[in-house]
C-alpha cells in the first residue's frame, strides 16, 4: 500500500532521478504516481499547491506534508531503506557527491531551459545568445564529467543517478549533440550505466 504521492511526468529528468532511486532502493511500493502535465506557460494548480515553485517532482508524505525538489527528495528517500546509502555519510566523499549532483542537475536545468525556449517560446521572440549561453554550460558540465568520469564512484551513487539522468535527457532533446565524441570516457562510463535495471525501466517515451 503506497504511503507517498509523486507529482510525476514520464519525460521529466528530474522525476527520472526519483524513479531511478526508488528502484535502485526497492522502493517503488511505497510510492503512487499522480502523472500530470505543466510547463512554464501552462502550470498546473496541484503541483502549484504542492510545490510554491510550481515544478515537478514533488513529494506528499504520509502525513500530508511536502517535499521539494529532487534533490531534497533523492535525500529523504535515500534515508528511508535498510540497504546500502547512496549518499556517502564521512564528509569528503559526501562534499564530492553533492557537488557533482550540482552540477549534473545544472547541466539539466540548462537542456530543460534550451528546450522550453525553443519548443514554447515563438520562433520570432527566440534570443539566440541566450540559448547558445545555455548551450556552453552544458558543454562545460559535460567536460568537466569527463575529466572526472575515471573516478565516479564504482557504487551507484545520488551523483551517477543524477549524471546518468541528465546524459538520457540531453540524448531525448539535443540527439544532434555528438556528445560522445568529444567526451569518449564519459560515454564508457553511460553505456555501462545505462544497463542497469533502474535506468532501462525509467526511460522517457520518444
Ligand atoms: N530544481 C528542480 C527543477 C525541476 C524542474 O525544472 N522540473 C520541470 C520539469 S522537468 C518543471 O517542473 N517545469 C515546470 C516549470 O518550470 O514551470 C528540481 O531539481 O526538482
């Protein structure tokens, strides 16, 4: 019986991190989908009663209260299993994996950013100079994961989640990218990842 509702979209990578965690942590019992649509331009008064900032995911608890944004809930959920954490406890590894969520999750709000102001926004009120902006801190983040793809951690961790998340989300959106390339360590590392169980269950629809 689920204790906890998800605001949820099966094309959302940030939604993705959640599903991702909760099968990696055998979680997903526990947890009722409540599928809904939003974007900027046409929100939804749900997620906007449940999240202030009106984006998915966001959690509702058993006892009504609410969690919000993915990170929040990626750690909460990651306290709530017996198994092994996948958020590291002793401080450096644990700095290091945090920082790299925050990266990951910068180089998806940029791809969810680039994609609202090409899809919604019409073509004549488009500033080009803002999207290739948005364009080159993707491919700094992407850069910078690969100088660092030889040391992301053997486990699965709240980073590799988060990582994996925003590689499948800029493959859905930017295929054009080529990504693979220029960042050959980065893309060993995803094809492995990408296997995995909880990866291959979360794919977003084409
Ligand atoms: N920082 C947030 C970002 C969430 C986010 O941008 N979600 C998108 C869907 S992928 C959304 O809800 N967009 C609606 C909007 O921006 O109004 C998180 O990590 O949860």
């Amino acid at each position: 019986m689920p204790s906890m509702t998800l605001f949820y979209s099966p094309t959302s990578p940030f939604v993705r991190k959640v599903m991702v965690l909760l099968h990696e942590t055998e979680q997903l019992p526990k947890v009722e989908l409540q599928e809904v649509q939003l974007s900027p331009t046409s929100p939804n008064a749900e997620v906007n009663a449940a999240n202030p900032a009106g984006k998915i995911p966001a959690l509702r608890l058993a006892d009504g209260s609410l969690l919000f944004d993915s990170r929040v809930i990626l750690e909460y959920l990651d306290q709530q299993h017996s198994g092994q954490p996948l958020l590291a406890v002793s401080s450096s590894p644990r700095w290091n994996c945090l920082t790299l969520c925050a990266l990951a999750d910068a180089l998806l709000d940029a791809a969810v950013l680039i994609r609202y102001e090409s899809f919604l926004r019409p073509a004549d009120k488009r500033w080009d100079a803002w999207l290739s902006g948005q364009q080159d801190k993707i491919e700094r983040a992407l850069a910078h994961f690969e100088q660092v793809a030889s040391s992301l951690s053997n486990s699965f961790d709240l980073a590799a989640i988060s990582l994996a998340c925003a590689l499948g989300y800029v493959d859905l959106r930017q295929p054009e990218l080529a990504w693979r390339q220029r960042y050959p360590q980065l893309a060993v590392w995803y094809a492995a990842a990408s296997q995995r169980p909880s990866l291959l269950a979360t794919q977003p629809p084409l």
